[in-house]
C-alpha cells in the first residue's frame, strides 16, 4: 500500500472511494503520523480517539455510498478556532482549561462534509507574529533544514503548527487564518500551498478574533487542487457574523482549468523593494516567465500606496487586538490570578496571562486609540488602508490578478529575530496589503533558496475571485514542479 | 423663565438629561438571548453576551426598529447611514471590555417634544440625537462579604439613550420632559418607561449661570430612578452650585450620585479618573443602513401620539385643553375615554373619567387597565342619565356600587331599585306630603323666604329615597308653592 500520510486530499478522496483503503487505516495512519511529528511541537492537542471515532463513522457512509466532500479525510485545527469541548488556547496562557460550549462555523462546515479531526495546532500566541515562537506551549519548529545547517527554524507564523504539520505528512491538510500574511508566510517557509480567502469568504464565527476587519480562516495543503477542495467546505455566508459575505460558493476545484491563455496577470513595480534578495528577484521571475509560458500576460502595475501598508497594519491591527483582547479579565474563563481588588485582578491576570508579543500589540493599539492620538494614528491608518484598496481597484481595471513573491526571504531561526520585533514585521510586507484591501491571495511553493530552504510566489485576486487565483496557482504549481520534501518527514525520520 | 435667588443676585439653572430607555423586544440587540425582567442570575446569557472567545454580534432588526419608530415619534431626523462604536472600558459586569455604542452618527438626530406646563404654555425641548447601544450586566455586591456576583442577564439588552439639549430651566420641566418623554415612549410601544424596574434610567446634567451668561460647568448627576428624584436631584444640585459659586469657589465637572435618602447629591467616586473611552468603529459590524422605504413603511404603522390625540380630543370632542392633556397622557386613558365618549355626551364623560373613575381607581391603587368598571359599563351608565333613568346623584350611587362589585348599571339600577321616578303623579304626592306637613315653611316661602326652596327639595328627595328628577320636582314644586 502507498503510503497514506503521503497523499493530497485529492489522493485520499479517491483512494477512499475506490475502497482502496479504509478511512479507519488512513486515520489511523495519521494519527501515528501526529504521534511521530511531537518533537516539531506542531500540535497542542491530539484527539486521536475523536478522530478514529469520527473514521469509523465515515466508513459507514462510505459503505452505504453516502460520502460527503471531505468524507473520512483527516485535517488539522489551527487552535484558534473553538471546538467543543475540546480544548481550545490561542496558544496563550490566560485561556488555560478553556473548552468551548460552541463549534466555530468553519470548523463545523468542516465536520459536515465528513473531516475527522486530528488535534489542534500551535500557533504564534493570538496568532499574532510569524515565527511561532510567540506560544505559550513553546515554539513550533520547521520539519526542514538549510542546507549544512542544523538549526531549528521558524515553521513561519501565525500558522506555523498547521504548516509544520501539513508540510511533515502530519495531516492532508490544515486550517490557517490569516491577518496579515499567517497562512501565506508560513505556507512559503515550509513549501506548501496556503490560501487566504476575500474577507467575508469565510464566517469568523467561532474562531478566536485577533484584528476583526482583517481575520480570514483558509486552508493550508500540499497541493493546489486540495486547497480548492478544502477552501469549498470551510467557505460559505453566515448569518452569525455580520461580515461574513452573502456570495455562492463556486466548486473552486472545477474552476482548475490549467488555462490561463489571455488572463492579465499584474507585476507590481512596487514590490522590488530595497534589498530584495536576489533570489527572490529571480523566483519571481520564473514565475513571471512560466505565466507566460502558459499564454498570460503579465502587465506592470502600480501600487503606489504598498510602501505604507506595513505601518498601517501595524496601527489598526493592534488596535482592533488591544479591544478584542479585553474579554481576558479572568471573570469568566481561563486563567484568574486573584487580586485585592477588581483592578488587581486584571493586572496580574493579564500580565501572567499575556506573553510579550502580545502586551507590546495591546499596548501599542491601545495608545493609537487614545484620546489625542486617534486621527493621528487610527484614523489617518483607515484613510490610508482605503488609498491601499483603491490601488488594487485602479489595477484590476488593467488585470485579473497579481502576481508577487510571498515574502522578502527563506525561513529564519529560532530565535533569530525575536529580540527585533521590526525585522520580523517586515515579514509581512508581501502580504499585509492584500489582508487591508480584503482581497483574496495564495501562496504556491515556486523553488527553494540558495539557503536549500522553500520559497513561494504570491497570486492576488480580485475580492470573491479565488477561482481565478486558483487557477493560476495550478499552472505555477505545474510549471515549478516542486518536489523538495522536508528533513523532517513523519515516519520517514 | 424661574430663576433661582442667589446672595449675589439671580441664577439660571440649565439642565439637559439622558434617558437609557429599554427597548421593547423579545431578544438582546446582538444576540437571541431573551430579556424578561426578574428571570432568576444568569439564565437569559448566551455566549455573545457573556463574551465568550469568538464570538459575535448581529443586530437584531426588531431594536432597530423601534429605535427609528421612536425617533420618527420625536418628529426627530431618521439617519439612513449610521455605525456602532465600541466604548471601551474594563468593568466586571462588562464581558466584552467595552459597549457596543453609537459615538459618531446615531440611528436617529435631532428632534423635539413639547411640554405643556401647568400654567398652560409650552415649551419645545430639543431632541438631541437617539443612539442604540447595549446594556452592561449587574454586579452585585450585597451577596456576600469579600465578594461581587455578576448577573448577566441584562449584558446585551437593547438600550436606546436618548439625549436632550440643555433647553430646560427647572425642575418642573425636566419632570414634565421626562412624563412626555416616557408616554411618547409608552404609546410607541418601544419602552415601558418603568423607572423603578429600571427599565427607563436617566442622567441629569445641571449647571447654573448668570442669565445671559455662558453655559457654566455642568455636573452629571447619574441613575436617579424617578421622576420625583430628577426634580429633588436638580433643586439640590443647582442650589450647591450656586453656593459653592457664591462662595467663590468653581465647578469641578464631575460625575455625582443622588442619594435618595438624604435628598443631596455627591460625587461618584473620589479618584474619578478621567476615563478614555477610545471609541472606534465596531469591525464585527458593518455599517447600519436603512432603506428609506423601510423607514417610511414604520412611520406608516406610528400611532396617534399624544400631542395629535389632545388636539383631536379638543377638536372633535370639545373638551378644554387641561382635560384633554389629562386624558391623553396615558394612552389607556384616552382610549377608555373615548369608548366610553363616543355617541355620548363627551364632556359628561370626559368629567366621570377624570372625576369618580381615576378617584376611584387612585383610591383602590389600580391602573386604568384593571379598572372594575369597564368602558362600556360607564357608558352604559352615562346611557342611563341620558334617558332619565338615572339622575346625576343617583349615578354616583351606581358607579360606587359599580366599583364595588363590578356588575352592570342596569343591574345596580333594578337589584337596588334606584331608578329615577319621572311619574309626575307620584312626585306630586310626594310635595304634597311635604307641604302639607310643612305649613309654616311654606307661610315663610310665600312671604320671601326664597331660600327655603331648598329645603323643600331636600324634604322631597328624602321621602323619595333621591329617586325623584330633579327636574320634574323642582317645576311641580315651584308651581305648587306659587299657587
């Protein structure tokens, strides 16, 4: 038998159907797979039980030909989504023994259409960094090496467990969100696929708020074909989240034509920042070049206001933190470090309850909102974050898409950009515009760096226009042929 | 305009309220959790208004619309465009870490109630804006010694904070605004203006000046729940300002308390310190925006409210001014007076209404809703009087039995046998009776005494146990002390 770790969801999908295997033996090979990856420290809970129950469950409708999309396939839970009863941290201390009474929705969808769940995974504490490394359970670390180089590196962050999980065989696939590049940076750093939806795509019900207007639950796979598959099941209007789109869910897998003939694909002008690395430059290239292999055509663009974006981020993100993150008084749930008096409470709630990373974002939003500040920071951030979505509105009279590198560089090490906060927002330069317009972007492994470490190329669509992303992050995917697998491969190590 | 006497001269007190008015509505603003008064701590809570990790808040359209009913009620600005604000403060009985508020732009803009005040004139108060925002929970810390309880219940209610401008001059017409306030309310439907179950709360703000003067500094006096308090609240707090004024001191803007006991006010909290509410647009909701159809489809379903019903009450019923105001300020009242004036003589009923009946219902502690004597009993009654059955003094005996028991007037009239005697053979003997018994009376009537008049028809009714018409006795008795 193949091995089953080792197939996409597609694989798997099909495998299931053509009674090749059983969802039992596939979980189960999963659930040894997340036993075997516990020195990466990708997950903070395991439910093996949950999910071999869930497989038995499966083979039943599979047996009675009542399979559902996802049906038996065992995915991953990034823990910032609430699932019931079962554990649920945001990697933070002050959410200690905190079992949601709720599913969030995506998860939920997920359930519906037949996932088994494996266990919830690290992330960067209230998903806020890219590294993670910010977790109270410890850092996750990468399943892969430089080349000549034994140090632990970064998974990339927020979504880190789910990359290193995903990236390991760990699971077929994995929930990411993303508020300013958590599942496309990570998905870049590891070399897999990462999508992050047009706001609105999917419900933020249930998953633990960071930046309100910017949150967007997507999936994290190792092929394009899966996160078309995995992006229909999470997808899909909510009436429990106010901003959550009333738009049909197209079958995004059928939209994988492998033709692009014709499509303009915009090449932003902006994005050669200063120092970019030179392999950097040329991996996008290639994929400049594969494009238009492939009969697009890519078009210079302008995005004028791009240079502004990480500032702006870094203003209405923490912000909009600094107000969700007040519902952490130790009244109701996770941690209460008991004080003299109500005030006391809090303060030492909230100072044991909070790691660094995220006190320095609860402060820095709270001082952008303050009386005095608010039109000089908040205020003037909104105004710009608009200039920054219409930059993409003038594009998109010119072009379908954009097309740009994930990020300025290969994964980092543990450690190696902690003590400089700002070299580790940069980052996100790539990616933040894309969450402050609300539109959607994947990230596709293109190649590796000099450093032997993956790298990606970054595909931005018109807001609800994941299909055509889609579409263009198959032909790349096709073209960069990547096959480098990870040092660190679950059962393989 | 009454100004207060100062020991440096006359003082202008100038006060502008807020009233938090509890929407009428089955379930919270953002959430589906209901909102009955009195449930047992913490059972009316869902995850939303506890503020439980990830979850979120979807405005209930009911809210919204008896908020724009209210505000079309205060012949106030309807803003199709409007955006919730979180207010951001930490508080135990505050699960979120801030309120869901309307800072910036408010459903509703400016508006007007008029007040018609006991000398008969009106004033006009402006509305100032009416914004939605949710209700804290309640902490409660009378339960035991070294702790507070939370009840939850109240999180999340839907609250409607309805500002004036500073238009008002007195106590007596901050009272009158917020009577106005709460039967415009009351006849809406979209509050129950219940003070005491604190369903309708009020912050005072007051400040005094020299007339002509720039506005003072103001001081905010907080949750006094009832009218009688406001009036107390604003005497007290303007008299202080003027002494401390007086005195050459200043007023400190600050937040004070009423206390209720001793009829004063003091500050709320020594190291009131200044709080930053760091309002900002609320990103789990979108913009509030309503279709002006929608807006004129509610405006289409308002209710007479009472400034048109006493216009109409004086109009079609010829009632006085002060009647009419009487009648309409409780829309119970104005329809009961109307079932029982319609076809009738309405000036007859509009008197038994405000006269036997509210000193009746006054007297046995009952609202109009629960009054023993139905509409259609009184003007049954009223019926009785019109067709001689029943003499005005005789109607006030079957009302009082009415009271007591509830029973129909045609019932009293014939189990009591209190019909009126109109047979004028009947009456004749009656006089006849008396005069004859009476003879020097009459010798003094006949020679001038006038006055005696009286007398005899108190002898007459005496005999026929009040039953005889007035009418007929007095002309068959005039007559019969002529001849």
């Amino acid at each position: 038998m193949t091995n089953l770790t080792d197939l996409t969801i597609a694989e798997a999908r099909d495998g299931l159907a053509a009674k090749r295997f059983t969802a039992r033996e596939l979980t189960a090979a999963h659930v040894a797979a997340v036993e075997a990856v516990r020195p990466l420290n990708a997950f903070i809970t395991e439910t093996p039980e949950l999910a071999l129950a869930q497989a038995e469950s499966s083979d039943a409708r599979l047996l009675r030909g009542e399979a559902r999309p996802l049906e038996g396939l065992p995915l991953a839970i990034k823990d910032l989504f609430c699932t019931k009863e079962v554990l649920t941290t945001a990697a933070s201390h002050i959410l200690d023994g905190f079992k949601p009474p709720y599913e969030s929705t995506v998860t939920q969808n997920l359930w519906d259409a037949g996932a088994v769940m494996l266990g919830k995974l690290n992330l960067d504490e209230f998903a806020m960094g890219s590294s993670t490394t910010t977790s109270f359970y410890g850092p996750t670390e990468s399943p892969w090496r430089r080349d000549g180089d034994n140090r632990a590196l970064v998974p990339g962050g927020s979504s880190g467990g789910s990359a290193a999980a995903v990236a390991a065989r760990a699971a077929l696939g994995a929930t990411g969100t993303d508020t300013g590049g958590s599942i496309r940076q990570p998905a870049s750093f590891v070399g897999i696929v990462g999508l992050k939806p047009t706001y609105g795509r999917c419900s933020r019900w249930g998953t633990i708020a960071f930046a309100s207007s910017l949150d967007q639950a997507g999936p994290m796979t190792r092929s394009v074909r899966d996160a078309a598959i995995m992006l229909k099941a999470m997808a899909g209007h909510d009436p429990k989240d106010s901003t959550s789109a009333p738009q049909a869910v197209p079958d995004f897998e059928a939209a994988l034509s492998g033709d692009i003939r014709g499509l303009k694909i915009g090449i932003p002008k902006e994005y050669r920042v200063d120092g970019m690395k030179r392999e950097i430059e040329a991996l996008w290239q290639r994929g400049i070049d594969w494009i238009k292999d492939a009969g697009a055509e890519p078009v210079e663009i302008s995005l004028p206001m791009t240079k502004y974006a990480l500032a702006t981020y870094y203003i209405i993100a923490p912000a909009e933190a600094s107000s969700n993150l007040a519902r952490y008084d130790g009244v109701r749930f996770g941690l209460r470090v008991p004080g003299k008096t109500l005030d006391e409470m809090y303060e030492l709630t909230r100072a044991e309850g909070f790691g660094a990373e995220v006190q320095r974002r609860i402060l820095i939003g709270t001082y952008v909102l303050s009386a005095g500040y608010y039109d000089a920071y908040y205020l003037k951030a909104q105004r710009v974050r608009t200039l920054i979505a219409r930059d993409f509105a003038e594009a998109y009279k010119q072009v379908e898409c954009i097309l740009t590198p994930t990020t300025p560089s290969t994964a980092f090490a543990i450690g190696e950009k902690s003590d400089d906060p700002i070299a580790m927002y940069l980052n996100d330069v790539f990616t933040v515009p894309v969450n402050l317009a609300g539109l959607p972007g994947i990230s596709v492994p293109a190649g590796l760096g000099e450093d032997g470490l993956p790298l990606g190329l970054q595909v931005i669509g018109r807001a609800f226009d994941e299909a055509t992303i889609l579409r263009v992050a198959g032909v790349i995917e096709r073209a960069a042929g990547f096959t480098a697998r990870p040092q660190f491969l679950a059962g393989r190590s | 305009m009454s100004l207060i006497e100062g020991r440096t001269g006359e003082w202008e007190v100038v006060i502008g309220l807020e009233v938090h008015a509890q929407i009428i509505s089955n379930a919270k603003l953002f959430s589906g959790a209901a909102t009955a008064f009195g449930a047992e701590p913490n059972t009316q809570v869902s995850p939303v208004d506890a503020g439980f990790p990830g979850m979120l808040p979807v405005i209930n359209r009911r809210c919204v619309e008896q908020a724009v009913k209210t505000g079309l009620g205060l012949a106030a600005r309807i803003n199709l465009h409007s955006v919730f604000d979180r207010k951001n403060y930490f508080y135990a009985d505050l699960p979120q870490g801030y309120q869901i508020s309307q800072y910036l732009t408010p459903v509703v803009g400016k508006g007007s109630i008029i007040l018609d005040m006991p000398d008969g004139s009106a004033r006009e108060i402006g509305i100032t804006r009416l914004h939605l925002e949710q209700d804290a929970g309640k902490s409660l810390h009378d339960q035991q010694a070294t702790s507070t309880y939370v009840d939850l219940n109240r999180s999340g209610v839907g609250l409607m904070e309805i500002v004036s401008e500073p238009d008002m001059r007195t106590a007596e017409e901050a009272g009158a605004y917020l009577r106005k306030l709460r039967s415009i309310l009351r006849y809406l439907g979209t509050c129950d203006g219940n003070m005491e179950e604190g369903s309708m709360r009020c912050d005072v703000n007051v400040s005094v000046r020299k007339p002509g003067a720039p506005l003072g500094t103001r001081c905010e006096i907080k949750n006094v729940n009832s009218v009688r308090f406001v009036m107390l609240a604003i005497d007290y707090e303007a008299r202080r300002q003027v002494e401390v004024l007086e005195d050459g001191g200043e007023i400190r803007q600050e937040t004070r308390l009423f206390d209720s006991g001793r009829g004063t006010t003091r500050p709320m909290r020594s190291k009131e310190n200044a709080h930053d509410y760091r309002y900002f647009p609320d990103p789990d909701l979108l913009p509030l925006i309503l279709d002006p159809a929608w807006v004129e489809g509610i405006k289409r379903t308002l209710p007479e409210l009472p400034d048109a019903k006493k216009s109409r009450f004086v109009r079609d019923y010829g009632l006085s001014v002060e009647d009419a105001g009487v009648l309409v300020a409780e829309q119970e009242s104005a329809d009961y007076f109307e079932a029982v004036a319609r076809g009738r003589d309405a000036k007859l009923a509009a008197n038994w209404v405000m006269g036997d009946l509210f000193g009746a219902l006054n007297r046995l502690g009952r609202r109009i809703e629960d009054s023993p004597v139905s509409a259609a009993g009184l003007g049954e009654m009223i019926d009785l009087i019109a067709d001689g059955t029943l003499s005005g003094r005789l109607a006030k005996d079957v009302f009082a039995g009415m009271v007591e028991t509830g029973a129909s007037p045609a019932a009293i009239v014939e189990e009591r046998g209190l019909r009126q005697v109109t047979d004028t053979g009947e009456i004749e003997t009656a006089i006849d009776a008396v005069l004859a018994a009476n003879g020097d009376k009459v010798a003094e009537y006949r020679s001038g005494k006038d006055k005696l008049f009286g007398f005899f028809v108190g002898q007459v009714m005496k005999a026929t146990q009040g039953k005889a018409n007035p009418a007929t006795l007095n002309e068959i008795l005039r007559n019969k002390l002529a001849g």
